[in-house]
C-alpha cells in the first residue's frame, strides 16, 4: 500500500453532497480538498450522444454496476437475504455527479412537521394509536433552521417552480400547502404539456390546489449567483436515467465542477474506490482505497467527509467498523437504523387521444398536495401521513412504453393480438401517480450481510425491508384518488385495486433510500449530530440522505443538499476554526 | 479458427434501405439485391433461423403493420448476446445461487447466452420450419421460462431501441408508433397539438449528431 501526501480534507464521492462541500471549502477557506469517486469522470460534452434509450434507459449505463457490488434484500428478521442481481426499485449512479447526473430534477422541500415528526405525530394522535414498531424520530434540526439552505440550493440550481406560500402569504397556483419560503423561485414554471393541463383542470374541478411540479429543469436561460451561465430546457424527454446533453438539468457537473476546476486547492480523483475509513482513537486518520488498476492507496487527511450515496455512506461505515451497529431485537444502537425508501406509485390511465407524450422534461407535470403530510387526514381508519399527487411529462421513450394496455384489451402478452392493441393504445396511455412519506420502523435497517461479498471479497450491505399495513393503507388511499381523477381527465384507469404487497427488489420505484447514518439530538439512537458530524468520531462528517430519520414525501435531493450545506457552515465557521465536537 | 456464420435474408424481407453490419458501416439495400447475407457474433445460422421465427411470432408481420422480420429483430439479438450484456458483465454473479420469492426476480447463474442456447434446445433447431399453428403452441408452452420472457423483452427492444444497436431497421418501430426518435428540442411544440398526433418524421441518432454511434455494447467487448 503507498501512503500519499497528507490533505486537510478527504471527501468520498464526487456526487450532489460531496462537490457541494468542496465547492463551499475551496470558495470559503484556504484548505486542501480532494474529492475521491470510484466511478469514471463526467462533463455535459459526454452526454451529447446519450439519447440512446436502450443504453441509458434499459441497461443503465450511469448506474453502478451490480457486477462488481450490489444490496442483498430479505423481507424479515426470520428470512435469509439474497443479492439484487439485477436492478431493480432504485438506481444508485455512478462516476462524477453520482446520481445527481440522471436524476429527473423533481426539487421538494420537506414540510415543517417532517422535521419533528416524533412530536407532531405523538400530539395529534396520541403515541397509544401510533404502530407499535414506529421509529418516527425529530431530526434534532427544524425547517425554519434549513430554510436558507434550501433558498441556497434552489439558486444554485435555478429552480423552476411557483411560490404557494410566500413567508405565510398564500398564493393560489402554487402550493399552498408548501412549507413557507422567503423567496419565489429562480424561474418560472416550464411550459404545460397536455396531460398537465388536463390534470390541472381536472383536480381543480375536484377542489384540490393543484401547482407546477418544482423542477431543477430550467424553465429559462439562467445565470445562478456563483455566475454559471445554463439554457432553458428543450423538453427532449431525456431526463430520468440520462444526462442533460445542453445542461438544463441542473447536474453537479454543469453547476458545481466548473467552479471547482477553477481552483487549485480541489483535486478530483475518479476510479478510486474507497474501501475504509482508517481511524484510531476516535479519530479519523484518512481513507484507504483502489484505485482502477488495482493498487491500493492510503490517504491520510485532517478531515474526512463521507459524502457518497445512502447506500454506501452506511456500508463503509460498518466495513470501517465506526459506530455501533443498530440490533432491532434490543433497540439498541444507532448504525443503520430507519432505513426508508419513498412511496412512489402509479396507476395508468387511458385516453382515446394522441398524447404526443414522447415530449417532456423531467419533472414538467403539476401536482397538488392537499394530502400532504397529514393535511386532511384524521388517521382514524386511513394513513397517518400521505403525500402528493401527480400526473407527470417526463417523455415517454418507446421500448419502456410499447404494451401499456387497459385490462382486457389482450389475452396474451405477445402475439398478434397483442402487437394490434399495443398499437392501438400507443400514445394514449399516461399515469396519475403519488409521492409518500415512507415511514421508518423498528424492523427496517441495514447491516452487512454474512454470505455474499462484493468484487473485492468485502461484505455486501444487507437490506431488512418490507412494507407494513401503513403502506398498504397509503397505497388504497392513492388509488382511490386516481380513480377518482381519471375520468374528470376523460381518462380511464385499470380498475384493479393494489394488491397487498411485499417489497419488490425488481420494480423501479425510485432511488429515494434514506437514513441507515440518521442525525439526531442523542448519539443514543443517532449515528451524527444535527451538523453530520459523527457522534464518536468528530474529524469524520456523514453527509446527504443517510441522515435523514425518515423519508419526506417529496424527492429528497434538495433536502439532501440542504443538510450538507448546513454541515458546510458549521464546519467552515465553527469547526475549522476550533476542531473538536460542535455538540 | 471458428467458421463465420451468416444470415441470410431476402432484401426485400427488410423494412429499410439502411442496415448496418459488424463494424456499424450502413449497407444499402436495393430491391434488386436479392439475398443479403448479415455476418453474426453469436448465432449460428440455424439458431438465428429459429429465433428470428419465434421473434416473428411475439411480434408478427401482419395486417396491422411490419414486425419483428422486417425490423431485423434477431440481429439486434444477436449483437446483445455477444456484447457484455449476453456476458452478464453487469448482473451480480456470485453465488450461492439460492432459488427466492419472486420480488426478488431472476437468481439463476446462467447469463443470457446460456439462456438462450438452452431455450433455442427447447425450441428445436427446426423451429423455422414448423407450421404457424406448431410453432404458437410451443412458444406457449414456454411461456414461463425465463427464456420466452428475455426473448420477449429483447424482441420489444430490438424493435423500438435506435437501429445502432442493429434491430429497428429503416426506424420501421418508431414509424410504427410515431415516435419521431431523439429530436433535440420540442421546445416549440410541447405546449402545442393538444389532442391531435403531432408526428415529425423520425430520424436515428447518427442521423441527428451527423456522425457514427457507438453502442455502450461495443465499448468493453
């Protein structure tokens, strides 16, 4: 193994969170970063022959490759695991930008009570008719401490959206039931599609407070305040699992790498796997690694940030042995607990006209929220907590969407039959969806699992998951109002009711995985504090969505970047400063 | 050395003029070219024979428009089973291989050249030549396997995917649908033809970038 020249801060992953902290480091202080990233290097110019469905959208060539490492999954304490062999209900990228590449741009705020779920779900319901096993917990950090945070990630990226609620002022065509913001958007809303108008018009008529889905797609040509110029959106209908070839998407390497390449004290170092955190005496000494020809590295450093994706913020943590791993039979520890993964569903409906759905943009589409968090829920025999509902543009691609058919309209799944009715319905098929909170419980966490191994012969991250009767009440809940929807669309729906279900390791859902490293007041049952910085090892930060004890009901990239930016404070004006725990 | 195998197909069974061979170089068809002869990565002749039938049974060539024959189904095949994909370079394959529910999908250790070499045993070397009605039959006695269900798959695929990849050929699937293929702005149009098919005439990737692609499959082979 060779040792190289010290460094003030080691970050691991070069994804959202990483280059976020090393833009703020590099811009803000005189310390030396490198960012490692096991994956590949990436610039928009990369993305130019990338509107290739079959690559990009049904191999998923910006995704990690399970090759090398995957999950294992079991539904209970009493079931053995096995790996996900092929992806797959989410989609981890890879290579610089991580998955903030081919994400769809969907841009949320959590709402207040999110925050403080542990309090707010105890006095409106009473803890006695709570779920025995609920692991809902207050984060230690509330919304109004965040919300400069998430005014700072919305210009970065240039968000497009309209205000619903401006600093208490309600603004109907946005959402009003959105958390309050100091400020409108960075631009407009994209232009409508016309399922958005339909779906507009037909939730209107209904009562509901239907607005634009926020979109980190721009609406318009924008300039954000760190001056990186990008166009307006094109609506090309490659977003989700692409990436954004003029950069209207905003990615990390079209908002955040510019301006680290500009700056001498940030080093990138691509094909480099970091394999453990080196830590004695409660202090982190820096990170081994290997990099892509097989060599093994140790890199020591004053200050280690692990900033790669949920799933490997918590493996590394185990395989570095940092921390106490959670035991779900005692309740004690705190290491990859309150593992949630977003409730996303979605129902097709059916129109008799061309949709021209091939258009569209990410996260063009409109929603309402008027079931959000615990709005219009009594708990009574429904969900304690829902979320949103959508109908959504993002274009459809033709492999994905050939053989989308009403019940009924085929007996086989193949044939003549089949081939005509497909054609028939081709473009006329759209969706009205739902975003939900997923909430955390006892039984659901991670650890690593005791048979299979990854490339390197280092154990794979084990998932304990499956839905509970909560879910399943969301699920009916959501279909019920799509049901009720589609016709007011002049759609159709399937008029099958969701099935009771169990977790599926092979239906797409969304890369939403949350918490495993969640922050919290107490190192008794938190793996870092309200700052990400770890509970026993205060030079080590955990940043992104790891921290979060519970899913919020939007997507939570923004929130992701939010919290990290707040870590980015404390360590530049408190940490750096006088090292040792903020807590 | 191993004998290179062909496939050949009138030119006229073909749904364009363009097709592309081993090293991407487009071939023009004429109707007077009579049989053309499609090198192979994976296939034998009599293997791409039989798939290319079942593929044609999946997605026939009828009264409500071309199919799997004149997209050039197995060829598209063909070249994913002899890239990595058909080497599972990107699925987990370490053992042990332990059968699961099925929310855990496939955990077989066969890759899908393996799949497809057992399938094809199941279909017979002959299948081409069975009648319609036989060839039907045993398609659905398959219709479990996990082979029907690749093949099913890859025969979609191989329809709609962009015609680099060897399958879509003349873009007859996008035709087919309306889907115009990856046009670089709707910037104009996406709030326009509200209700009524707005259908530009499709065009394929090298077409749009005016310059060869590369399938993702070719890089690592």
């Amino acid at each position: 193994m060779t040792t190289l020249k010290p460094i003030d801060v080691a970050i691991i992953g070069g994804g959202w969170t990483g280059l976020a902290m090393a833009k703020e480091l590099v811009t803000r202080t005189s310390v030396n970063v490198l960012a490692i990233e096991r994956g590949m290097p990436r610039t928009t110019a990369d993305y130019a022959m990338d509107m290739d469905e079959l690559d990009y959208a049904i191999r998923l060539r910006m995704m990690q490759n399970l090759a090398e490492e995957t999950i294992t999954h079991r539904h209970s304490l009493r079931d053995s695991a096995v790996p996900v062999r092929q992806y797959g209900s989410f989609h981890p990228g890879t290579g610089v930008g991580g998955s903030g590449e081919h994400w769809t741009g969907l841009c949320f705020r959590f709402l207040p009570d999110v925050f403080t779920l542990r309090t707010h779900m105890t006095e409106k319901h009473g803890a006695a008719h709570l779920p025995a096993d609920l692991a809902v917990r207050d984060w230690g950090v509330t919304y109004e401490e965040l919300e400069p945070q998430y005014w700072y990630t919305e210009q970065m990226m240039g968000v497009s959206g309209k205000a619903g609620n401006l600093r208490g002022k309600l603004i109907d065509g946005g959402n009003i039931f959105e958390s309050p913001r100091s400020n409108e958007y960075p631009t407009p809303p994209l232009k409508y599609s016309y399922t958005s108008h339909l779906f507009e018009e037909a939730s209107r008529k209904l009562g509901y407070h239907p607005y634009p889905t926020p979109a980190a797609n721009l609406s318009e040509n924008f300039t954000n305040p760190d001056g990186i110029s990008r166009p307006g959106c094109a609506y090309c209908g490659h977003c989700s699992r692409f990436g954004c070839m003029i950069g209207a998407k905003a990615q990390p390497t079209n908002t955040l790498l510019p301006l680290l390449r500009k700056h001498k004290s940030f080093q990138l170092r691509t094909g480099s796997w970091v394999r453990r955190i080196v830590h004695e005496n409660g202090r982190a000494t820096g990170v081994q690694f290997t990099d892509a020809n097989g060599e093994e590295f140790f890199q020591p450093a004053e200050t280690v940030i692990l900033a790669s994706f949920t799933l490997n913020n918590v493996r590394l943590l185990y395989l570095s042995k940092i921390g106490t791993p959670y035991n779900p039979a005692e309740q004690k520890g705190s290491l990859g607990r309150n593992l949630t993964h977003q409730i996303q569903n979605a129902w097709r409906i059916f129109f008799d006209k061309p949709l021209n759905a091939f258009m569209g943009a990410g996260a063009l589409g409109t929603r309402f929220s008027d079931f959000d968090g615990g709005n219009g829920l009594s708990g009574e025999d429904g969900p304690l907590r829902f979320g949103m509902v959508n109908c959504g543009s993002g274009g459809e691609l033709p492999i994905a969407s050939f053989g989308a058919l009403p019940p009924g309209a085929a007996k086989a799944n193949w044939g003549a039959e089949w081939k005509a009715a497909s054609l028939k319905w081709s473009d006329r098929v759209s969706a009205v969806g739902i975003v939900a909170e997923h909430l955390p419980y006892r039984q659901n966490y991670m650890d690593l699992d005791p048979t299979y191994t990854d490339k390197f012969g280092d154990p794979l991250l084990r998932f304990t998951l499956d839905w509970t009767e909560h879910e399943n009440k969301q699920r009916d809940f959501a279909y019920d109002l799509a049901a009720k929807i589609a016709p007011v669309m002049g759609a159709k729906i399937d008029t099958a009711r969701p099935q009771r279900s169990r977790y599926n390791t092979t239906q797409y859902q969304s890369t939403h995985i949350q918490g495993g490293a969640p922050m919290g007041a107490s190192p008794e049952n938190s793996v870092v504090n309200p700052y990400l910085q770890h509970w026993d090892v205060p030079n080590l930060w955990v940043v992104g969505a790891s921290s979060f004890p519970q899913s919020g009901s939007g997507n939570p990239t923004l929130t992701s970047l939010a919290v990290t930016y707040r870590a980015a404070n404390a360590m530049i004006e408190k940490y750096l400063k006088h090292p040792g725990k903020l807590v | 050395m191993k004998r290179r195998e062909f496939l050949t197909i009138p030119a006229g069974a073909l749904g364009g003029t363009l097709l592309y061979t081993l090293a991407r170089e487009p071939i023009r068809l004429q109707a007077q070219d009579g049989n053309i002869k499609v090198p192979l990565r994976f296939f034998t002749a009599g293997e791409a024979r039989a798939i290319a039938a079942a593929c044609e049974r999946i997605f026939p060539s009828d009264a409500s428009g071309p199919g799997a024959k004149e997209a050039g189904v197995v060829i598209y095949i063909d070249r994913q089973l002899a890239g990595p994909y058909g080497a599972d370079k990107y699925r987990y394959t370490k053992g042990p291989f332990v059968e699961s529910v099925p929310e855990h999908g496939y955990q077989g250790k066969e890759n899908p050249r393996d799949v497809y070499r057992q399938g094809i045993a199941k279909l017979g070397i002959n299948f081409d030549e069975l009648p319609a009605e036989q060839q039907i039959q045993k398609l659905q006695s398959l219709e479990k396997t996990h082979f029907f269900q690749l093949l099913r798959t890859h025969t979609i695929e191989g329809m709609f995917s962009d015609p680099m990849h060897g399958g879509n050929v003349g873009l007859i699937g996008w035709q087919l649908v309306g889907f115009p293929g990856p046009r670089m702005s709707y910037r104009a149009d996406i709030d326009q033809h509200f209700g009524t098919a707005f259908r530009p005439k499709p065009a394929g990737l090298e077409q749009i970038m005016k310059r060869p692609g590369k399938p993702w499959e070719d890089e690592k082979v």
